[in-house]
C-alpha cells in the first residue's frame, strides 16, 4: 500500500522555518504503513525541506548563516526577472526533499530531529507531497 497526500503550508515571512513533523506522523499513521518509507517534497523551487533540531536559537542561526551565504540584493542575474535568486540559491543548497524510515507505523526519528519546511521567498501559500511507500 502507498499512500500521498498533499499538506498545505501558509507563511507569514519572507524567510520562515516552519516545523512541520506532526503532520508528517499523522499522515503516516493514516496511511496504516507500518514499515517503509515516508517522501517529504517540496512543490517549489523556493523552499526546502530538511530534518533538523527545531530550537528556536538554531533556526535563527541558519536563517543568519544563509543571509550570510547567500545575500540578498547582490546583484545575480535571475534578480532582474524575479527579484528572488537568493531564495532559489538557497533552496538549492538546502534541498527539496528527505526521505525517512518508517518502523512499527511511525517515521523513524532521532531525538531532536524535527521536519522542517523552509520558506525562502515568502509570505506564501505552498504544497508539500508526503508519499508512504510499504516496504517488505
């Protein structure tokens, strides 16, 4: 049995880190699966999704270290159709989407690792797929 649902995700910041694990469980225990995988993928070429620890100082960190990294307004040639080539640059560097085991009807996951959704280009309205595959 497979199952894929979409999860809609609205933000309120340009840059925002939203977790989104309970979702991501709950749509794998609806999905009856018990053991598998679980795809967390992002529609847009503006965000990312990553597995991290969700502290509030750390999320503020990696907002900082990308500004750092990849600034914005520094004149790349995307800019001058979109305004908006830091956040796919980002989003490059971050990734589109994990994967993650499913053992006993739950994802596996490590003490402080959390699914977060990373809005690059926001505020917005944005789509993330969760597809659980049955393993054997």
């Amino acid at each position: 049995m497979n199952m894929m649902n979409m999860i809609e995700i609205r933000t309120g910041k340009r840059v925002e880190i939203v977790d989104i694990t309970d979702k991501v469980v709950e749509e794998v225990q609806k999905s009856g699966v018990q053991n598998g995988i679980v795809i967390v993928y992002s529609l847009h070429t503006t965000t990312a999704i990553i597995l991290n620890e969700g502290e509030k100082g750390l999320l503020e960190d990696l907002e900082k270290m990308l500004e750092k990294l990849i600034p914005r307004g520094a004149r790349y040639k995307h800019d001058i159709i979109d305004s908006n080539a830091d956040a796919h640059l980002r989003a490059t560097l971050l990734g589109n989407s994990i994967v993650i085991l499913v053992d006993g009807g739950s994802p596996v996951l490590g003490t402080w690792q959390r699914v977060l959704f990373v809005e690059l280009d926001g505020p917005r309205t944005r789509r993330v797929i969760v597809r659980v595959i049955k393993g054997d």
